[in-house]
C-alpha cells in the first residue's frame, strides 16, 4: 500500500513536470532563434555623387526605384518605378535592370544582364549617379526588429544542452509509455533508443559536418518529432517504426534542401524542371492513385503507400519563390499561376479537399507577397475562379462535413463522431493529461493523423497541446523577422510561405479535429502519423532555415562560443 | 526587399486568426469541459471500472442508494424494492440508461476536474457525492403499486420544485442486472427507458383538462353552455362515444363525469387554432428540461386531421394527442400554483446553485388556473373521494384518464393533479399501461406514494 502510494505520487508528479518541462524547451528553442545575430549596420553605402549624402544599403538584395516601397528611393523623373536591382551574391555586389526605361549604368556603360560593381564604382539610373562605398561610413544607429532581442541581452542555451533537455523530456515520456494502466514492458526503449541515435546522429552531422552554428530550429522539429513517435509507440508499434524511417529521409531530404538553394540563382534554372517534376507526380498519382478514405490521393509502391502531394507541396514553395530581380518578371509569374491551376485543379479532382486548400490558401499567401501593381487584378480573378472550381468540387462527403459542422453533440454518433470523442477526450485529459498509452482516443479511426491533436491532449494534457500550437506561431513570427534579413527574396517568400502553409494546415487539423471548421483530414506537422507528410515537414522546414543568414554564413573550424 | 517584408504581414494575418482559434478553443474547452466530459462513450468513465472511485448517492433523507465498498464494488441500496424502483433514476454500473444519474453525472460522481482530468490514480483522486431530492421509501410503495404493470409515477413539489418520486417499470435490479436475450425480451421491453421523462403515452381525458382550458379562454359563454349526452354524438357523420348517457349538463358536470359529447363539441366550438394555441401554451410540443435531462415531447398536432371529427378525438385526448408523465406533473403544478409552474430538479445541490425555486414559463392565466383548480377540486371531492381514492388524507384536485390504444389493447390509465396542503404541495401524474380504468388502475399508485410521503 505504502509502496502503491509512493509510486501513484511519482507518476503524478512527473505528469506534471512534462508540461512545465515542455514550455521551457520551447522558450529555448526560441530564445535562441531571438538573439541577435550581426548588428544593425548597412552592408555597403551608396553616395549620392556631388554630394556627400550617403544612403546605407541594408539588405542583400534591394530595389531601386522611383516608388515609395523601394528600398532605395530616388527621386528623379527620369527614374522608372521599379528601375534596377542591387544585390549580392557570392562573387560580389551586382547591378540588375528591371525593365527601365532608360536603361541602367555602371561606369557609364549600359548594363544588359546582372553587372558586377565594385567599391568606388559608379551606378547610374536616369540622370541619378551613386558611388558604391564601404558600409562602415554609415555610422547612425538602425532600429533591429521587436522579434530579436538586445545585443547586450544574455545569451541562450548551448545546442547541445537544448539537444539534452529534448532527450530528457523523450525519455520521461518513454517511461511513462513504459508503465500504462494496461501494459508495462520495456518496448518503447527500443523507439526511445533508435529516435535519440537518430537525433543525436543529426546534431553531429549539421554540427560537426556541416559546421552549422545554430540548431533550434531543428531542435524544435526533433521535439515535436520525437513527441509524435513515442505518442505512437501504444497505439501501433508499426507506425513508429515507419515514423522514424520517414523522420530519418525527413532529416537527409532537409540537409539536400538547405544545401541545394544555397545559390539562390541555381534554384531559378532549375525552376522549369521542379515544376514539369511536380506535375508529373500528380498526373502519376491521377492516373495510378489509389483511393483512401473518399480521396484518390494515395500511390501503392509494393508495401509502401505514399502521398505525393505531400511531395508537391516543396515544389510549390520553390517555384512560388524568386529573387528580387526575377520577382517582376511576368514569364515567372505567369509559369507560377498555371502550376498553381495544375495543382489545385489535380487535387480536386482527387477529391483531395484539405491539401487543395491548403495549396488555394498557400497560393494567396505567395501571390500576395510577390505581386506587383498590374498583377494584382490578375490575381484577384484567378483566385475567384479558383474558389469556384473548387466549389464545383465538393463531393459529397464533403459537403455532409459541411452540413454536421458546428452541430458536433447532434451527430455524435455519425457524421461527428470522431469530433466529439476528440473533444471529449481532450477535456478527459485534463491539465496534465492522463499519461502516455493510457488514452482512449487512440482507438477511434485515424485519430493517429487527423485528431492528433486530441491525443497529444488527452496523454500529455493540454498545456503541452497548446504549447505545441503556440509553437507554430512563433516559427511563423520569426520566419517573418528574419525576412529582411535573408539572403535573398527567394529565402524571405519561401520562409514566410512555408511557415504559412504549416499554420494553415495546423489550423484545418486543430479546429476541423475540434469543430471549430469543418473536418478535412489534413496532418498537423511533425506530430501526426504519415510519411510522406513527416518528410515533407522536414523538407518545408529547409526553407525557413535557408532564410536565416547565419546558415550560410562563414563556417567556423571550433565549436562556437556564446559571450 | 522592404516591401516583401510588408507584404508578409498578410503570413502575420494568417498567423494571428490561428492563433485567435486556439484561443477561442481554450476558452471553449474552460467553459464546456464537463459537458465534453459526461459523455456516455468516454472510456475513462464508462469502462468497467468506471464506478470503481464514484462517491454515494443518498436520497433526501440520506439512505444510501449507492456507494463504493472497500473492494471498490459498487452496491446498491439493502432493499431489492427500492433498488428497482430507483433503478432508472439512479442507474446501474453500465451506462444503458442514459437518463439516470450515473450515467449523466459520472463524472462528478468520479470526482473529474478540468486540472486533473480523469487520469489521476484512484488513491490520488476526490470523489464526489450526490444527494437526490427523491424519497427512496415512498418510490418503493409506488413500485409496488404498480405491481406488474408497466407504467410510470411522478411525483414532485410544485413549490419547491423537488422530485419526490420517479418510478419506472419494466425495472430490474441494479445489483444483479439480468441478461437480457430472445427469452425474455418481452418482460424487459423499454426497461432502459425512464418512461417519467422519456416516454409519452396516449393521454385519454386527462386531456380534457386542457380543453377545458381552451374553451374557458376563448368561449364567452362556456359557463352558461349546456350539453346534451346521450350516450354517442354525431360529428361530420362519424360518431364520438360516451360511457354513460350524461343528459343535459354543463361544463363542470360534464369534467367531473368526463363526458366525451360534452368536451367533443368545447373542442369544435374552440376550434383547431385555439386548440393549438392553448395546448402549446401548456406546454405540448415543447421541451422541457429537468436536471439536464430533455423530456420526451407532448404532443399535441393537428397536422393530419381530416376534419370537425377528428379535432373532437383530439380534444378528448385521443387522436394523436401524446403526454409525457412528468410534464403532466410539472402542468398540474402549474395549475396549482395559479399558471405558472415551478420546473422539478432531482439533484439537491441544484436547489443551493439556484437558492429559489425556478419558475418556468407562464402555462394560464391566474383566472383560468383557478376555474381549473375548481373544476379538478370537485371532480376529486364529489367523483373520486366516493370511490375510495384518498391522498394520505390530504384535499386534491385531479383527473383521470383511460386511453384508448388500439383495438387488441386494454386502455392506458391515467390519474394527474395535486394536493391542497401547506405542508405537503404534491402535484403528480402516474400512467399505467394496459391498466384498464384510471381510477383504478392509476389511482391507487399515486395513492400509495403520496400516502407514503404523507405519513413519514
């Protein structure tokens, strides 16, 4: 009795130590991803010649312009618009005409393609002439970012103690999972094992390999990732095994990724393959797809099944996303909209309702970001005619999930049935949660993907549920901070779009799992079960790495030290 | 690259409404989470030993009705009449019957709260108990009374709004539930069923009550009316029968002898309209809720009637008129405390949450209430007193009723209204299937239970 007691406190107290414990790993994570990085100082100055004014040149990549949103404003009529490009790349700073007027000159000669200038060059547009000087005679003070904090502000935690408190926090969870009401064995040591080698594999190689100085954001993807395996390890061993093998590919496709859109010019040539690519998986997946659950979404390679949407949806970011001086181009453009209609029309068809909106939502986001002035309307009438389409397309299944939405306590035994186990299961859970494997909810149908979200609350309670969705916001908010700062507009569209296309599709999985929208059956990222999604998280993730110029930056041969 | 960074904030937007849906959903799952909770299919309170931490239930003099034994057994009260005659207001270890207690509060019985969930192991968790407002010895003598009828008897205080008495049958015994199978499928026929609140029955002349109503309301002249009965009556060339030949009377005579002619011809003198009007004013068609629990509707409709005659049927409580027991109580309440009833509740911790008793909508007039009161008064003093009916001694007011259900069927029998008493304002309603005449089929069973509460 006395010995019960002491154990019944024991797991009591650890129960609630998980939820404090997961808060503080995710402030980690993010007080790292805050601290400031380089400061606040212009990278070059331009002088305006005749006069000693300077204008400091902040970002890797800047318009020159007439328009008021032009990083460098001139004034000067004779100026168009949107007149060059100032950037830099590996070999040095560049000059690019965006389609002036009259034309765009450096050292009094016409440029046609991207122009190397040096310090002490000349650039003219229209009767305005610069002088590209160092950055260091700017010495007035620029305001950084809210999201980042002070320079003087203490550093964060070393990676590899973050790295530590995630192993740790996998491994009371694993205990847990260990001592359920129904089974106590020893088998989720050996998930526990093979999650933290591949971890810890993954830290060496990004650090040690790869020199990378900075790891929080695949910190933070190695939390939510391992909370998701070990959540499965109860439900279906099986599952757990594939999650880690698809983590695993998740992880090696994400250092491709990184490393492949190191140049973001490389990335623009092979624009039109990405793209022929992308559609030629859907059209495979239309012609031989099989159909799962009302939709024809799924591809049969012998025992393994995969979603190659999920797949799509990389392709999608990179061809939404260019640099500054291809952004205006219409070609671009107008190649990104068609691909847009391929997707979202293949994915109605499929009946596939949660990733075409998802693909809808996502193209809004990257078209708003990217669109000039003219395009705008152009915009506008393609996304209506998108709407439509994808009205026309509702199936009937889907058009039932409509009608049952917002009525879940009516139809708790059919059309919302899964809706309301998750909510009652979520409340079931409590603050704390009823523990690891000691969840009903896992028995309702697909509760591994599509009510994830009721899982992770009703086993580890709701303040780590809920710490888990503010996580996604705040990787949305610094995918924004950071995007000036990236190296390329190509990063900056690309992060924003892909934390984006995560938010929405958490929120499609959160509320349509909880009767706030009606119910999709999408995956919330890097928790649910499913492959090619886990892999496709990893894949998005590259994108907001890249953003962050400290990926790319110079390597450093020792371990870095914080002041 | 300045006005990407602009443009993004529509990623900020996108960002901000999820984040506004987690909000709305903690501030759903802090409001709602007990209702979320008391579902029947939650597996953390409806597996087997779902009851296993559950705290007592005592009635309102404190028997236990059921409670938690060292071996974490659940057992019920020592008494295998009360056991049955409480099953379905109480509940048994399964969560069959939906309405009982057990089922609808298991998880305050198991002590669930939003912090800790229900995931807390046994030694660790804080149970709660419930004290009902029902009276576990009168609920036996009513049981008993309906010996092996099935049926249904109510009885609450219209003041207060207490449920004294809650009985249903078929019933069995929680503490050794039967199995159920081919056998004797018959005798457990809607044994999950409370019929007080969630059964309506064919409501006979009872429902004359609110014919009565209807004329007294919307024809002038009602009391100066006479009618003759002789025994049947002709309405669109169909004819309306009577017991008796009653003569010439008048509206209080024709209820007191519950005259079919009489009331048939009130019913086509108010019209459907009115009918409607005044049936739906008392409460048919609608629902009603006691402790959480959604009564089974009145029905009152007219919708397929074909004519005068079928509207003289339904004025006489036949047609397709239908009557839920407990409603018939909470309107007999209604009538007692001049047209405006109080709502009953079952849970004595509902009468501090609300500290008065809760009034639901307004039924009649203080004035018709009244005319009802004299109508129901006399028919109990001049009709029912002479055939032995006594209500532990106490004046009421009340009418019965004999339903006629089908041709194979012995009529249902009815008995509603309430006792005049300071000390003991009980309105009831007891129907009993197949019982034959209410008087003396429905009669005796409220007799019983208020004669029990009565003489405590």
């Amino acid at each position: 009795m006395g010995f019960q007691a002491f154990l019944d406190i024991a797991v009591v107290a650890l129960r609630f130590l998980l939820p404090v414990y997961a808060v503080v790993i995710i402030y980690q994570c993010f007080a790292s991803m805050r601290r400031h990085r380089r400061p606040e100082k212009p990278l070059v100055t331009l002088e305006l010649k005749g006069t000693s004014q300077l204008i400091p040149v902040l970002f890797w990549e800047n318009s020159i312009g007439r328009s008021k949103g032009s990083d460098i404003c001139v004034e000067d009529p004779t100026v168009s618009r949107d007149h060059c490009v100032l950037l830099r790349r590996q070999e040095g700073w560049m000059v690019s005409d965006i389609g002036s007027k009259s034309g765009t000159f450096v050292n009094g000669k016409r440029t046609k393609d991207r122009t190397q200038v040096l310090i002490d060059d000349e650039i003219t547009v229209g009767s305005t002439t610069f002088v590209l000087k160092r950055g260091d005679e700017f010495q007035d003070e620029i305001r950084p970012s809210w999201f980042f904090s002070k320079a003087s502000n203490k550093g964060s935690l070393q990676q590899y103690k973050l790295m530590l408190l995630i192993t740790f926090f996998h491994l009371f969870m694993t205990v847990e999972a260990c001592f359920t009401n129904d089974v106590q064995d020893f088998t989720p040591f050996i998930v526990f094992v093979g999650l933290e080698a591949l971890l810890w594999m993954f830290f060496f190689v990004s650090t040690v390999v790869l020199r990378r100085i900075n790891f929080e954001l695949e910190a933070l993807a190695s939390f939510l990732t391992g909370i998701g395996i070990i959540l499965l390890v109860r439900q279906e061993m099986r599952s757990a095994y594939v999650q880690m093998i698809s983590a695993a590919i998740g992880m090696i496709l994400f250092c491709i990724i990184v490393k492949f859109i190191e140049n973001p010019d490389r990335v623009n040539n092979w624009r039109m393959a990405i793209m022929i690519g992308a559609v030629g998986l859907l059209v495979i997946n239309l012609v031989f797809g099989s159909v799962q659950h009302g939709a024809q979404n799924w591809i049969q390679i012998g025992p393994i099944s995969v979603q190659p949407s999920e797949f799509v949806k990389i392709a999608y970011i990179f061809v939404g996303a260019a640099a500054l001086d291809k952004l205006q181009t219409k070609r671009n453009f107008l190649e990104f909209i068609v691909f847009s209609a391929i997707c979202v029309g293949a994915l109605a068809i499929m009946g596939d309702f949660g990733t075409a909106l998802i693909f809808f939502t996502t193209f809004l986001l990257i078209a708003f970001m990217r669109s000039g002035d003219f395009k705008t309307v152009l915009l506008a009438l393609v996304s209506v005619a998108f709407a439509g389409f994808m009205i026309l397309n509702i199936k009937p299944y889907i058009a039932q999930r409509f009608a049952s939405w917002g009525h879940v306590w009516e139809y708790a035994q059919d059309a919302t049935y899964q809706q309301a186990r998750t909510l009652t299961y979520i409340a079931s859970g409590g603050l704390c949660g009823v523990g690891v494997g000691n969840g009903y909810l896992k028995y309702i149908f697909a509760s591994e993907s599509d009510l994830v979200f009721g899982i992770l609350s009703e086993e580890m309670g709701v303040i780590v549920s809920f710490a888990v969705a503010i996580s996604l916001v705040a990787l949305a908010f610094y995918a924004r901070a950071i995007t000036t700062r990236s190296r390329s507009t190509f990063y900056s569209i690309s992060a924003c779009c892909a934390a984006g296309l995560m938010i929405i599709q958490s929120s499609l999985n959160i509320f349509g799992a909880t009767d706030l929208l009606p119910l999709t059956g999408v995956t919330l990222p890097f928790i649910s079960a499913g492959g090619s999604s886990m892999i496709s998280c990893w894949g998005l993730l590259a994108f907001i790495k890249a953003a962050d110029e400290r990926t790319y930056a110079a390597k450093r041969l020792k371990p870095h030290r914080e002041k | 690259m300045k006005r990407i960074m602009t443009r993004s904030i529509f990623v900020l937007v996108v960002t901000l409404a999820f984040f506004a849906g987690v909000c709305l959903l903690a501030f759903r799952l802090l409001t709602q989470n007990e209702m979320w909770v008391q579902q029947p299919y939650n597996g953390h309170v409806a597996s087997s030993s779902g009851l296993a931490q559950a705290g007592d239930i005592t009635d309102r003099n404190g028997e236990i009705l059921a409670h938690t034994d060292a071996n974490e057994d659940r057992i019920y009260h020592s008494d295998e009449a009360v056991r049955k005659a409480l099953l379905h207001v109480v509940g048994d270890n399964s969560l069959n019957i939906s309405t009982a207690v057990q089922s609808t509060y298991r998880g305050d019985l198991t002590g669930y709260s939003f912090i800790f969930g229900l995931g807390m192991p046994n030694s660790l968790r804080t149970n709660n108990s419930l004290q009902l407002t029902v009276d576990a010895q009168a609920c036996k003598a009513a049981y008993e009374a309906l010996g092996n009828k099935k049926g249904a008897c109510v009885v609450y205080n219209y003041k207060t709004g207490e449920v004294l008495v809650d009985v249903s049958t078929p019933t069995y015994d929680p503490q050794n539930p039967p199995e159920i199978n081919e056998d004797n499928e018959d005798k457990y026929d809607g044994v999950y069923l409370d019929n007080v609140v969630s059964s309506s029955y064919t409501p006979g002349s009872i429902f004359k009550i609110i014919t009565a109503a209807a004329a007294i309301d919307n024809v002038p002249d009602i009391y100066e009316q006479t009618f003759t009965c002789t025994g049947a009556y002709d309405i669109d060339g169909q004819k309306i029968t009577c017991e008796d030949a009653h003569g010439t009377i008048d509206l209080e005579t024709a209820f007191s002898h519950s005259c079919n002619v009489a009331f048939a011809q009130m019913a086509v003198q108010v019209g459907e309209e009115k009918m409607t009007e005044t049936a739906t004013k008392m409460g048919f068609n609608k629902e009603f809720e006691v402790s959480g629990i959604t009564l089974s509707k009145s029905v009152y409709s007219l919708e397929n009637a074909l004519g005068d005659n079928q509207l003289a049927w339904s004025g006489i409580g036949q047609f397709e008129d239908l009557a839920n027991p407990m409603h018939m109580a909470i309107m007999c309440g209604g009538i007692a405390k001049g047209g405006t009833p109080v709502t009953p509740y079952l849970l004595d911790s509902e009468s501090s949450l609300f500290s008065k008793a809760k009034e639901s909508e307004q039924m009649l007039s203080a004035d018709t209430a009244k005319k009802l009161q004299d109508l129901m008064r006399k028919t109990a003093d001049y009709y029912y007193n002479a055939r032995g009916l006594t209500m532990g001694g106490l004046n009421f007011c009340a009418k019965t009723g004999t339903a006629e259900v089908g041709k194979d069927k012995e009529p249902t029998g009815w008995i509603v209204g309430y006792t005049e008493d300071e000390n003991h304002p009980y309105a009831f309603a007891v129907a009993v299937e197949e019982g034959g005449y209410g008087i003396s089929a429905a009669g005796p069973v409220a007799q019983a239970a208020i004669s029990a509460l009565v003489n405590k």
